[in-house]
C-alpha cells in the first residue's frame, strides 16, 4: 500500500482527570487547611486575652489587699502601738506621702494621743474607682508627677471603716466612721500606699 494511503494514525485519549488543576479531595483539604489555621489563631487570641484577664484580675485583687491591711493598721492604733504602727505605715508609703509622712499623720497621731483609747477597728468595704470620662481615642491621663519613672502603675481604692474606742475614764465606747481614698502604686511589683486622702 502506497504511503499516501494510509490510514492516520488515531491520537491517544487524552485523560481529563489529570488535565484538572485541583480535584474534589485537594479543595477540600485546602479548606480543612484553612479552617485549622484559623481555628489555632483563635484559640491564641482567647488565650492570651484570658491570661491578660486573669493578670488583671490578680492584679486588682492585691491593691484591695494592700489598701485595706494598711488601713486596717491606720484604724487601730492605740497609745500603747503608735509608733510601732507609724513605723509599719510609713514603710508602706511611696511618693509624697511618703515624704510628708509625719506632716500627714500628725492630726493621727494628736487624736490617738489625746483620746488614750484602745481602739479596735475594722474594714467594711474596699472598691477600686474608676472614671469613664475620656472620649475614644483620647490621649492616656498624665501619671502623677511625683510618681514619674518609680510607679509602674497607680489605682485609686476607696476604703469604708469602722472603729471603736474605748476612751479612758469614759463608760461609752465612741464609734469612728472612717472614709478614705487611696492611691495604691505598683513600685518594682510592691505594692504602696502613695496617697491618702480623709472623705468626709
């Protein structure tokens, strides 16, 4: 047969499923990809917005603490502790307070000295106040000037308390509402008193 006859060769099938860029198992464990990626960067957020919550949450708890064990020595002083009290005060201060201590205490110490009482007092309720006023997107409020580059942090805790006298050469104890703000700093993780402030 002549070489123009003959017959052409037919061509190969060609195969549709590898000529496809992604198949139906590829799509899906891209997605299942996708998803677990997702999935870990949530659970991260949640995570550290947790541990943020939880540092918050002990953080405030020991500024209670520290301002209602330092009130609670501040209450009940008597002639027999006072200096030993101060003493234990002063060295729980920072700041201005700290160094006008004495000037500070003095209407403290008079009261105690003159009333010679034994006193025995107790702390009703601590809060921490805050103030919402800032508009969003307004600049931090300026930490107090004194405090500059020592406290880490300062938080402003209320503190209602109650003590009783027992005055001498007197039959009727005499009760003594206490209402104090104070600033409690964070100084190198301690906590201190760097502000007292009578409400009355």
């Amino acid at each position: 047969m002549p070489d123009d006859e003959q017959e052409p060769t037919p061509e190969p099938e060609r195969n549709v499923q590898a000529d496809r860029v992604f198949t139906g198992y590829g799509i899906a464990s891209a997605v299942l990809g996708v998803v677990a990626v997702v999935a870990v960067v949530l659970a991260a957020v949640i995570w550290t917005q947790h541990r943020a919550h939880e540092e918050e949450l002990d953080y405030r708890s020991r500024a209670l603490q520290t301002a209602a064990e330092w009130t609670g020595v501040l209450i009940n002083m008597s002639p027999e502790t006072i200096d030993q009290d101060l003493t234990t005060l002063h060295e729980g201060t920072v700041g201005q307070l700290n160094v006008d201590f004495e000037s500070t205490m003095a209407p403290f110490r008079r009261l105690v000295q003159t009333l010679d009482s034994r006193t025995s007092g107790l702390v009703d309720s601590v809060a921490l106040e805050t103030i919402h006023h800032d508009p969003p997107g307004a600049p931090p409020r300026e930490p107090r000037s004194d405090l500059e580059g020592l406290a880490d942090r300062t938080d402003t805790v209320m503190v209602v308390a109650t003590s009783v006298s027992d005055n001498a050469g007197s039959d009727t104890p005499q009760t003594v509402r206490w209402n104090l703000r104070l600033d409690v700093s964070e100084v190198d993780g301690e906590m201190l008193i760097s502000r007292l402030e009578p409400i009355r």
